[in-house]
C-alpha cells in the first residue's frame, strides 16, 4: 500500500506550488501533486544522479516501446512508433504546433472554460481566441451550432481540444468526439488534442483518445501526452506529440528541431520508461486515493457550505467550484482566501468566458491538508458577508 497520507513538507524547495507565497499558506492551486513520485521512478532516478555525468540524452527504443505498450494497455489502441515525437512539455509542443499550422493574427478556437495556458499561448504567439461557450445544466454540453459557426465567421484555423477537459472535470464521449470531428473536417480545422490527463480518469468513465475514432480523426489531428500530471513529474520535462497524419508530422518535427525542443531532459527520459511499465499499480491506488478525496470535498460542501456547488469530476483531480452564490466576483473571492484565509485557489476568469463565478479547487494532497483547507474555506465564506 502507498502512503498517500503522508504530509511531505514541500516549503523551501524552489517549487511554485508551495514557495510563491512566503508566508504558509495553503495552495489548493496549481496542478501537481503533493505526493512522492512511485518508487521505480525514484529508483532509476537515484541511479541517473549517482552515475555523476549529467550530458546530453538519447532517447532508446524502450522510451517508444513504453508509450506503445500504455496506449495498448490502456486505451486499447496500436499506436506506430514513427508517430510519435518525444518533446519537453505539452504547453511548449502545442506553442510550436499553433507556430507552424497558423499565421500572426490567425484565430484559435476553445470550448470554454478552459486551460488558462492555451489562451496565454494563443495570445502570445499573436493569435487571437475564439471562444465557444460550454452550456451547463447538469453537465457540461457543447453547443455545436455556436461552435461551427464561430468556426465560419472567424475563419478559425485550430481547435485545442482538452480531452479530458481542465477545469470542468469532464471526459468527451464517443459521441461528442465525432460531432466535433466531423464539424472540423468541413470547415479545414486542425484539432489540437491535449490528452495530458488522460489517465486521471475515474471508473466508470473512460478516456477515449481522439486518434481511436478512426481515419477522419487521425488526418486532421494531433495528440499530446505525458506521464507528468498521472505520476507527478511536472518538473522533468518530458511529452509527446502523437501525429498519424505523415504530413503533418513532417512539419512538426522540423519545428521541434528547429526549436531544439526534441529531446526531453534526461531524467525524464527515465521516468517516462518506468512510469509506463512498473507503475500502473501505483496508479491505481492514486485513483482510489483522489476519489476517496473528491467523494470527501462533496460531502463536506454539501453539508457545509451550502452556498457553494461542486461537481463531480468524472477525471481529472481538479475541481470546479460554482461560487455563484457568493456575492463576490471570483478573482475578488481568490483574493479574499489568500489575503485573509491563506488558501490559495485559481479564479475562474482565467479560463476565459464561462469562467467567472467559479473557482479551481486541487485536491490532490493528504488528506490532512485538504481537510485543513476545507475548513478555511468554510470559515472564510461563513464570514464573507462582514466583507461586504
Ligand atoms: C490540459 C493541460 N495541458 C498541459 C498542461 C501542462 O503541460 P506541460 O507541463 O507538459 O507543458 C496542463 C497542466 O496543468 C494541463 O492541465
């Protein structure tokens, strides 16, 4: 049994999470984990350090034939090695794919709320985001007449789609993933499939890789993975760009040598061969553990805090808060937690339109830290009416 209980103090070690702010305050925020990597990784890890020569990689025949083996394993899908381009993030990978597939001034289309990176991206590469609102009644539901018509009138040339979709906790269906297709296909979009949490998915929901609908899906994409977010390796910088399409794999891989970012660092390198052979157990007991967390978050927020309403994340470990209810707007919410609380959440406006009036809640921590954070929260929205 993992110890996933054990509080890892985590204050001084040049980490965002925990060392942006000075004083302790209680980061509920930015997606990692604070949890020790599993032990295979560890091991190997130790072993790269003791051998004392840190020079340049090369990436073996294992590292391809261990993203293989987890697609198959997994997603029950055959991927080729000659599809896959190992890089150094997914952020870095699909700033590189918008550079090389659109034009300064050319527009982007997300379904939002969404990953606060891909619109900094966007917008830094000088491109502008087209935004197509997600509907909520009970779940979130993608309004496909907006979103092909946005597609027309903006003459938009790339989706990022976020399979599974942060912040909102939601996988896509086999369905949803076709209609989507479908409507790209027509209108000569590239999509940008970003499966980075694919793994973090809880039964009895399934991820479904957008490559795995067929050959429409395959000629008009590209998929981005990483172990990073399943097994908390943010900081070893390594990802891959999964391209069917031989064209468009062409072109991307000039551009990754052209940005000398084909080559992920050399630990993870490592990490990637163990994470995707040894650690699968490990990662079923992380699932356990984050959705005993999320079945806890629900509860004590329904008994609690009644202003407030959570959704059940079908994957992912981040959770959306709808603060609606608090008469604050929720970047002023976020202030108010951290100035006043020391809990420190993302504001929803970050995930451009859609996100206002909810915050992004991590849970991926002991169990001690999420109760202490829980209770700040009661405590702060119980006294926000004095703010006022
Ligand atoms: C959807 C999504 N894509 C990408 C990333 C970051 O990827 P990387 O660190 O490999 O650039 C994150 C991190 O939270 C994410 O949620």
């Amino acid at each position: 049994m993992i110890n996933f209980d054990k509080v890892i103090n985590r204050k001084n070690t040049n980490c965002i999470k925990w060392d942006i702010d000075k004083e302790d305050v209680i980061p509920m925020w930015v997606a990692d984990m604070d949890f020790e990597a599993p032990e295979p990784i560890v091991e190997i890890l130790k072993k790269k350090i003791e051998h004392k020569v840190y020079g340049y990689g090369l990436i073996p025949k294992e590292y391809y034939e261990a993203e293989i083996e987890w697609w198959e394993k997994k997603f029950i899908y055959k991927i080729e090695k000659e599809w896959i381009s190992p890089t150094i993030g997914v952020i870095p990978a699909i700033s590189a794919v918008i550079q090389s597939f659109s034009n300064a001034g050319d527009n982007i289309i997300l379904l939002s709320p969404v990953y606060s990176h891909f619109i900094e991206i966007i917008e830094n590469n000088d491109r502008n985001v087209i935004y197509s609102e997600l509907e909520y009644e009970d779940k979130y539901e993608i309004n496909y007449v907006d979103f092909e018509k946005k597609i027309i009138q903006n003459e938009v040339k790339i989706f990022i789609l976020c399979n599974p979709h942060n912040p909102i906790g939601q996988i896509w269906s086999k369905e949803e993933l076709e209609k989507l297709v479908k409507i790209c296909e027509r209108n000569e979009v590239l999509i940008l499939s970003d499966e980075i949490h694919r793994d973090i998915v809880y039964s009895p929901y399934k991820h479904i890789p957008l490559i795995s609908l067929g050959e429409e899906a395959q000629g008009i994409s590209i998929t981005f993975t990483a172990p990073s977010k399943t097994f908390n390796l943010a900081g070893l910088k390594v990802a891959n760009i999964i391209t069917v399409n031989e064209n468009l794999k062409k072109i991307i891989d000039k551009k990754l040598l052209a940005n000398e970012i084909n080559q992920p660092n050399i630990f993870g390198i490592e990490a990637l061969i163990k994470a995707y052979t040894e650690c699968d157990a490990w990662l079923n007991e992380l699932l356990d553990y984050l959705k005993n967390n999320i079945d806890f978050t629900l509860d004590y927020i329904n008994k609690n805090i009644p202003q407030i309403k959570v959704l059940a994340p079908e994957a992912t470990y981040l959770m959306w808060f709808d603060c609606q209810n608090v008469k604050m707007s929720s970047k002023s919410l976020a202030k108010y937690l951290l100035k006043k609380y020391k809990l420190r959440v993302n504001y929803g406006d970050i995930y451009g339109q859609g996100g206002e009036g909810y915050i992004r809640f991590n849970i991926a921590c002991p169990k001690e830290t999420l109760i202490k954070s829980l209770e700040l929260f009661k405590i702060a929205i119980e006294n926000i009416e004095n703010e006022e």
